[in-house]
C-alpha cells in the first residue's frame, strides 16, 4: 500500500508539472495547444539517451531534455504563432501528429514501438534515486520549483504582457508589445519546463515509449487545467490529482467489468468537463461565473 501511494504521488506530481506548464500558457496567454505531450515526450526521449550514453546526473540529462524540448518549441512556435486562435490549435494538433510518427520510427533515438528499456535512475551528487519515497521528493521538490519559476514570471512585466495579449492581442500590439515574441518565448518557456515531466517519467519508470506521448496524453493534460482552472495557481494540480485518483476510485467498485472501467472513465471526463463548463466554466478552483 505504501508502495502505491508513493507510486501515485509521483505521478500526480509529474502531471501537474505538465498541467502547470500547458496552463503558463493557456491560461495566462491564451494559447490553446494539443502538443503538449510532444515536449514531454522529447523530454523522456532526450533525458533516456543522455542517460545512457554520457551521464544519468540531473545537472546533465534533466538540461539536455529542456534544451531539445525548447529548441523544438521553435519550429511549432515561429510559424505558427503569426496565427490566431484556432488555427493555432490545428498547428499543434499536426505537430503532436506528427510527433508520434517521428517517435514510433526513428529506433536509434527512441527504440521504435518498442521503447527504451534500461533506462538509468536519475543521480544527485553520485547518489541513485530509484526508491519510490525518495523519488517522490525529488518529484514534489521538481514541481514546486516550476511553481515558483511560473508565479514569478507570471507576476513580471512579461506576465503583464501575456495577460494582454490573451485578452486582446489587437490592443496589445497597438501599445507597441511584440506579440509574435511575447508568444514565441512564453511557449518556449512552457515546453522547456514540460520536458522535466518527461525526464522525471523516464527516470522513474526506467522504460518509455510512444504510447505515453500521444493526442491522448494532450487532451488528458488540457482537461487537467480546465477541470481545475485555468489562469489559476492551484487549479492544474487539483486537476491533475483527480483525474489520477478517479481511476484508482473507480478500480475498487467491484460490480464493474474490469474491461470496461476504461470506457467509464472517459464518460465521467466527459460529463464532469461538460458539467463544469455549465456550472463553473472557471473550474473548481476558478471563480464561478458572474463573480
């Protein structure tokens, strides 16, 4: 049971880092994006490789999978954030695409189908980190730092600047911000410190593939941040935590078919997400409507 828990907390915390970095940039920009799990993926993918080839030390591999994640940001965010709104959405949602072909195919960087195995545990300071207890402080620690990296630029003259932008990109222009940079640095920003969840995912689970960075990993982190709030501090990690919890909750209902617990949770995703939208479009840490 300890084993458990441990193994939840660090998940929890791995996906609110996610939840908290797609939110810098939905909820304070509005930048709505479906390739969030491709950062986390190269951030998994790049840590792995780093880890097994030169060093599984954290001041090595965890900068390495920002620097890739970052730098990939590049080619969705210079094209496509001269673009508004939906068309934005439809950018992302060909990079994420094509993303998980890249990863399914290129088998001397990501193992193909078949994954990485033997990934090596994360090292701090020539110590191995691989227990479940001492990993989940090295998770928590992980995400309290975005948490901080985040509040701070979001209470900055840059998080002024996004929260412009989000309301009305047209104004913020016509007071001399430079919209396209702003936006371009913001998701730069937002997939560097995404690619952390990757290689925290990596280092844990010492085996990755493909199945864990697809449109489905996306939209379960967009619903994170909307189910807990968007353009809020504690929102995303509220999210996160349901939405992991939900399906341990639902496991213990004995009178539900193993097979189709799968199919239930994706019901009560969808009837929670339309709920809240009619009721608390906020989300359950967001202000209610009207207020």
């Amino acid at each position: 049971m300890e084993a458990y828990i441990y193994n939840l907390v660090n998940l929890i915390a791995i996906y609110s880092i996610l939840a908290v970095t797609l939110n810098f940039i939905m909820g304070y920009a509005g930048i709505y994006s479906l390739a969030h799990a491709v950062f986390f993926g190269l951030g998994a993918y790049t840590s792995a490789f780093v880890a097994q080839n030169v060093s599984a030390s954290i001041l090595v591999s965890f900068p390495a999978a920002m620097l890739a994640a970052g730098v990939v940001s590049l080619a969705l965010a210079l094209p496509a954030l001269r673009v508004r709104g939906e068309y934005f959405v439809a950018a992302s949602l060909g990079l994420q695409v094509l993303s998980v072909t890249i990863y399914s195919e290129w088998k001397g960087f990501t193992g193909g189908i078949g994954g990485v195995l033997a990934i090596p545990p994360v090292n701090i300071l020539g110590i191995d980190v691989f227990r479940p207890a001492a990993f989940a402080i090295l998770s928590v620690t992980v995400l309290v730092l975005v948490l901080l990296i985040v509040n701070a630029l979001v209470h900055s003259s840059f998080g002024r600047n996004l929260r412009a932008i989000r309301d009305s990109e047209s104004a913020a222009a016509s007071f001399g911000k430079n919209v396209p940079v702003i936006k371009t640095i913001s998701v730069v920003i937002s997939a560097a410190l995404a690619a952390l969840a990757g290689a925290l995912y990596a280092s844990y689970l010492s085996f990755i593939n493909v199945e864990s960075f697809t449109l489905d990993t996306s939209v379960l982190v967009m619903a994170m941040v909307i189910i807990g709030g968007t353009g809020t501090v504690a929102g995303p990690i509220v999210g996160a935590a349901i939405l992991l919890i939900l399906p341990s909750v639902i496991s213990y209902f004995d009178f539900l078919p193993q097979t189709e617990i799968g199919s239930l949770q994706q019901i009560i995703y969808g009837l929670g997400m339309t709920l809240l939208m009619i009721f608390r479009p906020g989300g359950i840490v967001g202000r209610r409507s009207g207020t």
